[in-house]
C-alpha cells in the first residue's frame, strides 16, 4: 500500500517482488535467481541481536578487489543472469572501500539483472553515495536501528547523530537516479507511538519503508514461542530450509556457501581454485538438498550448523515454502 499522500512516493511493503516465483515450481534451477557476496567481514557497529555481537568468527577481512573480479569471471560460467546480486553477509559492506569500484566491474560484467546493497547506512557520505550510484547501484537497502541517537546507543553501543544520518538518506534519495532507496527498521528498534513517526521521517526520502519483525534467529535470543517471519507472517516451523535451492554465498575470503550461514561442513569450495557452476551442480549440493527435504533437518547428525539454525523460520519468503511439495522435489532432484 501507499501512504495515500499525494507528494510522497514512498511505500509501505518488505523489499522482495511481489511477483516472486514460486520456488517449489521450479527447482532444481540451472542458475541461482541470487549471489550474496560479503564485501566485508568486519561491522563498525554490534547490534544486540545480530550475530556480530555473540558469535566469535576468527576470521575479519574485508574482499580483495581481484577476488571480487574472479567471482564475476565465475559467474560468467552460468548460461543466464542471477536475478539478484546482494551485496550483504556478516559484515557492513561499505566499510570496504572498494566496493564502487567492485559495483562497477559488476555492472560492466553483465552478469545480475540487479545489484543491491544491504547496509546501516552510517557511512553513507555524501560522496560516496555518489560514488555508488555512478557505478551502477539498483537498489541500496538501509537498516535502521533506532529512531534516536540515544535508541543507537542502546542496541548499538555507538554514538551517532541520527538527525546526521537522515540528511545522509535524503541527499542519496535526492541524487538516486535509477537507483532505488528503501529503509527498515526492526520492531524492537521503535518506542511505543515511533512506528509512525518512522513513517513520517522517511515517507518523502525513500522509495520504500518496512518494519521488520525480529524473531529468534539465533539460540542467544530470547524465545516467545511464536514462529514469524520477519515479514509478519506466522507460520509452521520451516523443515526444509529454500535458500539452498536458489541462492549462493560467496564469503570474502572467496569461500563458497549454500546460504547465509558460514560454517563447515557446508563449505562447498573457494572461487580461487573452484568453479561456481561445478559447485552449483555438484553431487555435493545435491545431497545437501536432498537431506533439506527428508524432512530430518533436526535431527541429523553431520550438518550441525543446519540442526541448530532458526534463519529459515525468521526470514522465509512467501513463494518460498518447500514443505508440501518435499517429495516431489525430491523426485526431480533424483
């Protein structure tokens, strides 16, 4: 839906299409519709409910800009375009200063139908959002942690100057271009009565505004008993996790991923000595989907980080869902 005013553009909806294909459709795909790259292993703030404040990861390095331009090569490999390229991960992206220049190689390599930035905006300045739109940026997506400096500093530990770093979002909004600028903000980031004045903050400088609901996607966070996705959306717990099944993560160190969590032993190769595609249609991520619809996600024993994960019940999709259809996939898969 729109505000209903008649100078804001703006819109009230999550960030996805809402023509989305049903996946259960249309598995096993030749190319993954989406490539999550993480420019930056590194975040300039902890958020209390993210990851980057209680889960202890050895490795911190941002990518190399020759790595970068080894992945396009790679990607190259596939006969069709991703959908999506997210530039996103465990880190903040434009801590690495690389990246318009990454942005731009992306562009000129012609493999993603779009490219996206999932960011908190901080360093958002002014010449550098220019930078990124120049280089070819379709989407810059802002998460919000607060609607105050004091709300920052309570999840975040970090003093800012939120009134800073909306004119941060407004001078990109009014020097966009073709690019589109959306921001969202997590529930437990708003006071009682601030859902509004979020709306009224950014009504006029975005193409599109959301509140997220933050759910328990880490055993670290409390539980409430409810299975919601971040969208709002309750749901029945999620057996066979989608993100295997359309999308790739590439690490910035080069390792490659199957979704969005980085750990062994679902690391299926590393783009400086591994072909993407050969990952992509490997026996190895066969059986790992095979196992993702066999319904014991659970209860198996060797892929650990997928046994303990909450991510496929708090950021599920609508047009994602596997689970009625698991043996029919798993027919086609066979």
């Amino acid at each position: 839906m729109t505000l209903g005013l008649e100078d804001s553009m703006s819109t009230i909806r999550p960030h996805y299409s809402e023509a989305r294909t049903i996946l259960a459709d249309v598995v096993p795909l030749h190319t993954p519709f989406a490539i999550q790259c993480e420019a930056s292993q590194v975040c300039n703030i902890k958020c209390n409910y993210c990851m980057q404040s209680f889960i202890v990861k050895k490795q911190k390095q941002l990518m190399g800009l020759s790595t970068f331009k080894t992945l396009c090569l790679r990607a190259k490999e596939f006969d069709t375009k991703f959908k999506q390229f997210n530039f996103a991960g465990w880190g903040e992206p434009l801590v690495n200063r690389e990246l318009p220049d990454m942005i731009s190689h992306l562009r000129e390599s012609n493999v993603t139908e779009n490219i996206a930035i999932i960011t908190n905006g901080l360093l958002l300045a002014p010449g550098l959002s220019l930078r990124l739109v120049d280089a070819g940026t379709d989407h810059v997506r802002i998460s919000l942690q607060g609607m105050t400096s004091e709300k920052y500093w309570e999840i975040c530990a970090k003093g800012i100057d939120f009134t800073a770093l909306v004119d941060q979002i407004r001078f990109l909004y009014e020097h966009k271009h073709e690019c589109r600028v959306s921001v969202k903000i997590a529930d437990i980031a708003l006071a009682t009565g601030e859902e509004e004045l979020f709306y009224e903050t950014f009504e006029s400088i975005t193409d599109g505004m959301y509140v997220e609901s933050i759910r328990p996607m880490f055993a670290q966070n409390k539980q409430d008993g409810k299975i919601i996705s971040k969208y709002g959306e309750e749901h029945s717990p999620v057996i066979a996790c989608p993100q295997p099944f359309f999308m790739m993560s590439v690490t910035a160190t080069g390792d490659i991923f199957p979704c969005c969590s980085y750990y062994d032993p679902t690391k299926f190769g590393n783009i400086l000595g591994t072909s993407l595609r050969k990952v992509w249609e490997s026996c190895q991520i066969k059986k790992f989907q095979i196992m993702l619809l066999s319904g014991n996600r659970k209860e198996q024993e060797y892929y650990s980080v997928c046994r303990d994960c909450h991510m496929p019940d708090a950021v599920l999709t609508p047009g994602d869902e596997l689970d009625a259809r698991t043996e029919e996939i798993r027919r086609r898969l066979e």
